[in-house]
C-alpha cells in the first residue's frame, strides 16, 4: 500500500473511532432511609467514586447548610458534626479540624459536589453501594438501630396477619435489611417468590422454580433475619425425614419460648418446595394465591435449609413452629421447604432471646382486624 494511501486511511480511521462515544455510566440513584433522594444535577461516577451534590443531600438527611459567599465555602451541621468545604480544595475541616478529602469538591451546574462516601464517614454514616443498580443507600449510625441490628436479635419486616391480608407492599429494601442479618426467609413486594439468605447474600425463587439475583433497591414485605452463630449442632448420618428432624431439633432445645434460627446442610434425596407467582393490585388474601402455588420436587441435591423455629405466641405474629426454605448448592433451585428426605449432614440451631419488628405505615394497616384466630389460615398457607 503506497504510504500516502497507509496515512490517509490511518488519518480516517482515527477519526472514525474518535467520533465514537464512549460508553456513559450508569445514572446513580442516592437513598436516604430508603427514600430516594432526589437531585436537579444528578450524581456522578469517576474514577470509581461517586460524587454527589451537597445541598439536596444535607436536605435530605435534615441537616443545616450554610454558604459563605466571601470565603466561597459551604458548611454543614449534623448531629453534632460540622462540615465546612471549599470548592476546588481537598482540604475540608470538621469540628475545627483540617482533613484530607480525596477528591476536592468541585461546583457543577450551580451545586457543590462532594465524595459521598468520605462526607457520609464524616457524619457517621453507613454507605451501602449496589452495583447492579448503581445505588447508593445512606443510613445513620444511630442508637435507634443498634438494638435491631444486634447479632442476637431476630430481625422481623411487617407481621403475618398483615400478609395473610393481601399487604404485599415493599417495606424494607434489601440493602437495609442485611444490615440486620445475614440468614433468613421472606417474600419479595408483590409476593413475588421466595426469599432465602444464606451467608449475607439473598436470593429469590420465582414461580418458575429459577433462582434469581437480589438488587438491594428491591424490597420486601415480610421478612426475618439474624446474624446466625450456631449454639448446638448435631451431625445426621441416617435417612432423615422433615418430621424427624423437627423430633431431632425439639431434643436440642431447652427452652420453648425463645426464638431459634436453624440452618441444616447435606445430602438430600428428595426435596418438596413450592414458591408464590407474582401478584398485581389489588392484592388477593394469601390464602387464594396458595391454592394455586407451583410445587417443585427436586432429587439427589446437595443443599441447605434455612429459616426459624418460632414459640407458640407469635401466632399472628410470624409462623408457630417451623418455618425453613431451601436453596440447592449450585443455586438454581429451592422456595418454600414442604417435605424432605436427607442422607446425612449436620443441623445448628441458633437460640435467640430478642426480637424487633418493624411494622407497616400505611392505613391498611390499621384495618386489619387483630382479634382473629388465623390458625387455620396459617396452616394452609404456610404447611
């Protein structure tokens, strides 16, 4: 090729790639308490960091913000800490006290733009970042939280009766509730499927039997986790049934009214589980979507159960006795455990003496009459 020729198409091509744009990072979407924060000049990714406006955010969060036109720095009061920025210098000062920032705040389209998750530290709070949806989930480091998030606490989103009455609303996000756990059962908003965390990481049985991924902006409606640290355990090495390890369980105990987490991992020769379709408004009573639940019978798996061992008041409440879901180790397969026959493993058993709930806020709510001996509705749905 004549080197004239060579240079021209080298000249073209250069410019063919140049005009190419590159890929744009996704939108960030910042939540407070799980409410999403809502910003005129939205965040930003660079070089891995997000970078978000300070006013909307100190808004958000209730805080006191103040602009100092002739020093050209903006400052912000929280809970006892005060933050003072100048745009175009990482050196920020907190309560009097220079520090570094590692970027320095920058102002864009009339706002000032800070490293969210160092000005988060700042104020003591917990920063939870999804990549999948490129979100950000703020929380303050409060003592209104330390008692739901002890590692000895059953950690429970919204109570039965309100699901048995079709309330299939998200309350929780995930990203907030595995602060509070890191093993446990529930549903997904919209009853869509079923839900199992094993090992700090959620997973959803649809009702095609396929197990899908968790984003942390999804949300749930009816929930329990704890942070499982194992107090008895005990390995079966015989053909086991789900009535005899409930019998297995039951001799481990020593106290009937406490809450107990319980984990069994193993060989299983046959597994029954069952998982709920998605459901649109207005919602049916739980009791009408059960009838027509999908049933999945699995054979030869290794796997886990995972769920609790209720005392006898929480009718209402949650499920009395147990309540286990079940996901297989290659993780595409499980739901809602109905039946069992395993080979050997190994049963532990969690005794947890607190329990917080949180209950829904909407005025339906309140409607639901509480009086009601839901026993039997409990039995169908649930066993």
């Amino acid at each position: 090729m004549p080197k004239k020729l060579m240079v021209a198409t080298l000249a073209i091509l250069i410019s063919i790639f140049m005009a190419i744009p590159a890929a744009a990072a996704p939108p960030v979407t910042v939540y407070w308490n799980d409410r999403e924060v809502h910003f005129d000049a939205a965040p930003v990714m660079e070089d891995g960091r997000c970078l978000a406006p300070l006013r909307p955010l100190a808004e958000a969060m209730g805080a006191e913000l103040f602009w100092d036109q002739q020093a050209g720095a903006a400052t912000a009061h929280l809970a006892g800490v005060t933050l003072t920025v100048t745009p175009g210098s990482p050196i920020a000062v907190v309560n009097g006290r220079e520090i570094s920032l590692p970027v320095a705040p920058a102002v864009r389209g009339g706002e000032v733009f800070i490293p969210l998750r160092a000005a988060a530290g700042i104020f003591n709070i917990s920063v939870d970042w999804d990549e999948t949806s490129s979100s950000a989930f703020l929380y303050p480091n409060s003592n209104d939280l330390i008692h739901g998030s002890d590692r000895e606490t059953v950690h429970q989103i919204s109570i039965l009766s309100a699901l048995l009455e079709g309330q299939y609303d998200g309350l929780t996000s995930f990203a907030e509730l595995k602060k509070y756990g890191d093993t446990g059962i529930g549903t997904f908003e919209g009853l869509d499927g079923e839900m199992i965390e094993l090992d700090g990481e959620f997973y959803q049985v649809k009702a095609d039997g396929a197990v899908y991924p968790v984003a942390g902006t999804m949300k749930t409606p009816f929930a329990s986790v704890t942070f499982f640290q194992a107090d008895k355990a005990q390995a079966i090495n015989e053909e086991t049934n789900f009535q005899q390890l409930q019998e297995l369980i039951d001799s481990m105990i020593d106290n009937e009214n406490i809450f107990y987490a319980v984990k069994v991992t193993g060989n299983f020769n046959y597994v029954k589980t069952r998982s709920v379709p998605g459901q649109q408004k207005p919602y049916p009573p739980l009791a009408e979507v059960t009838k027509n639940q999908p049933t999945f019978e699995l054979n030869n798996e290794e796997g886990t159960l995972a769920g609790f061992l209720c005392p006898a008041y929480v009718e209402g409440l949650n499920v009395p006795g147990y309540h286990l879901h079940f996901l297989n180790a290659a993780k595409n397969a499980g739901g809602h455990l109905l039946d069992f026959i395993m080979t050997s493993g190994r049963v532990e058993i969690d005794a947890t003496h607190n329990f917080y709930m949180r209950l829904p806020e909407n005025g339906d709510f309140g409607k639901i009459d509480m009086t009601e001996d839901r026993s039997q509705e409990t039995n169908i749905v649930e066993k």
